[in-house]
C-alpha cells in the first residue's frame, strides 16, 4: 500500500487542514494519509482526523521510541525545545518503519497541487525522490567550513544530491538496525562536525541518505529547465489559476510555505489582517470545508515584523517588568 505522511501538532492544526483539504481535491479522499505525532498537543488535529476515513494518527509507542533514541543518539543537541522549535521534526523518520510499503511525505505547511504519480513511479527505479533546490545551497545543510566535508562527500555530490527535508517519496524499510547503527557510529567517529548546527532534522536526514548509499533523484536538477517549476513561497512568481499555482505556464507539483511561521498563520486564521505569500490559495485550502469561517479582510494586510511583533529589548523589558 502507498500512501502520504506528514507530521503534526496543535501549533500547525491550520496548515494540517489545508494539506488535507488539498489532498482531497488534488488526490482524492481515498489516498490514505498518516500523520507522525510532533509531540503530545493532539487534542485539535485528533478531532479533525475523526471527520476523514482516510486519515489517521501513527501510534506505534515502539518505533516512536526507537527514533527518539536514534536522534537522541545521533544528535542530541536537537532536541533541545529551547533552542530549536523543530526537536520533534525527527518523528517522520518513523515513516520508515511503515505503515506504506511507498510513501510521500509531506511538510504539514505545504500543500499538493498536482498529480504525485511521477514521484511514486520514480520510487519503482529509485529508493530516493524529491524535488527541491536545497542543493543550491549546502550551507543550511552542511558545515561547509569543516575541513572534513570533502573527505566524507565529493564536490559533486554536494552540488547535486543535498534535498529540502519538506518533501520526499521514499520506501519503508531504507533505515534497518544495521544501518541505523553504521550511521550512528560514523557521526560518533567524528562525521557529525561536518553537519550543519541548525534546521532541525534536515542535516541529519541528508547525512543518513548521502552516507547510507541509497540511489537518490531530484526533479529540480535532474529536469530540463523547461519541465521543472519551483514549489517554494519565496518565489514571487507563481500565477493562480483556478486555485492552482504555475511556474511560466508549468504546473507546481506542491507549494511548499517554508518561513511562514505558524503563529503567523494563526493570527491570520484567528482575524488579524497579516499578509504573507500566497495567503488567499492558501486560506481557500484551509477553509473549504468552512467557508463560513474564511476571515473576511477588507483592508490592505499589514506586514508581519517587528512592528507586529514585540522587539527583542521590549520582551527583555517586559519580562522584568519595566514596561506595560
């Protein structure tokens, strides 16, 4: 059985609508969907489940367990709450333990626009499928100033094979104990300097595929430039048609809203005139089953930043009660 994951919490329960609202149009409402816990805030994003057959939570107690101590081996520091809001992004690593013998996962902030079939027809010739242009840039994967990068991964690899952890086919069973424990024992001989110190979990994921030896594809940069699109909200120049995006009269396979931040969402959700990129696609998605609900804005959306926000000297201030 193939199927789609993504992994959520209360914070993103908006952004986990409007991914399920866009499977359903997009796929159907028979692609079956599981959702990796982020943490214990379930309470919201289990009652919407309750209303879709389709969707369900992932509640193998076991494998949980062994992805927390596989992260906990291979990079603890992670999993600090303090320092990265993403300590418990390495759930989806459970995936790999099933329930899809095929699977695509998703970030809970993105959204389908297109067919996925070619990513699950590329999984028949290849463990590794994504589409993304992370690999332009390594530095927010790798430590590009470790003198033992280039010992562990040749130039060429890393201009090519480096992938966005938002989006990814992949197929159950790639992380087996032995190679867990192979992975673990390299990062533990010293390979773990080479991996970026922050973004969560999208080091350490690309770090096991590059290491393990797993044949990998990228349609961004395997495609000619005149098939592939983009998939990321940072690109300004997405044309809508009838709720779906275009890249140059290409249709986007997914839209991906990395640097939105949920409390942003939120806020939009809740009433507050906010903008950000793409926010009436994505609005349409998260209220299609609640139109009664999509906030009405009649105003120009105000920007979010620090004028929106408390900077950081008044929180400073505040928190020592020197200001209202």
């Amino acid at each position: 059985m193939n199927g789609i994951c993504t992994l959520a919490n209360d914070t993103v329960c908006d952004q986990l609508i409007a991914l399920l609202n866009s499977i359903e149009v997009i796929l159907g409402s028979n692609i079956p969907v599981c959702i990796y816990p982020f943490d214990n805030q379930l309470t919201r994003i289990s009652a919407e489940i309750a209303k879709r057959p389709n969707v369900f939570m992932y509640e193998d107690k076991t494998s949980i367990q062994r992805w927390d101590s596989f992260m906990q081996s291979a990079a603890p520091e992670r999993l600090n709450s303090k320092k990265f809001r993403l300590y418990g992004a390495h759930r989806r690593f459970c995936a790999f333990d099933g329930p899809f013998e095929k699977f695509i996962y998703m970030d809970a902030d993105t959204l389908v626009m297109n067919s996925l079939e070619a990513i699950f027809q590329k999984l028949d010739r290849y463990d590794w499928i994504v589409y993304d242009f992370q690999f332009l840039d390594p530095t927010k994967v790798y430590n590009i100033q470790s003198t033992k990068l280039l010992k562990v991964f040749d130039q060429k690899r890393i201009d090519s094979e480096i992938f966005c952890s938002g989006f990814y086919g992949a197929k159950k069973g790639l992380f087996d104990k032995a190679t867990r424990d192979l992975i673990l024992a390299k990062l533990k001989a010293g390979e773990s300097e080479i991996l970026y110190s922050g973004a969560g979990e999208q080091p350490l994921l690309n770090y096991m595929v590059m290491s393990s030896g797993i044949s990998s594809y990228n349609f961004a940069y395997s495609l000619p430039d005149r098939q592939k699109t983009g998939c990321s909200v940072t690109s300004s120049h997405f044309q809508e048609q009838d709720r779906i995006l275009y890249d140059n009269g290409k249709r986007l396979t997914y839209l991906h809203y990395i640097g939105v931040q949920p409390q942003l969402i939120s806020r939009v959700c809740s009433g507050e005139n906010f903008d950000f990129p793409y926010r009436d696609l994505f609005l349409y998605y998260r209220y299609l089953h609640e139109p009664e609900k999509l906030p009405i804005f009649t105003e120009p959306a105000k920007l979010y930043n620090s004028n929106s926000q408390p900077n950081l000297l008044k929180r400073i201030l505040r928190k020592l009660h020197l200001t209202p």
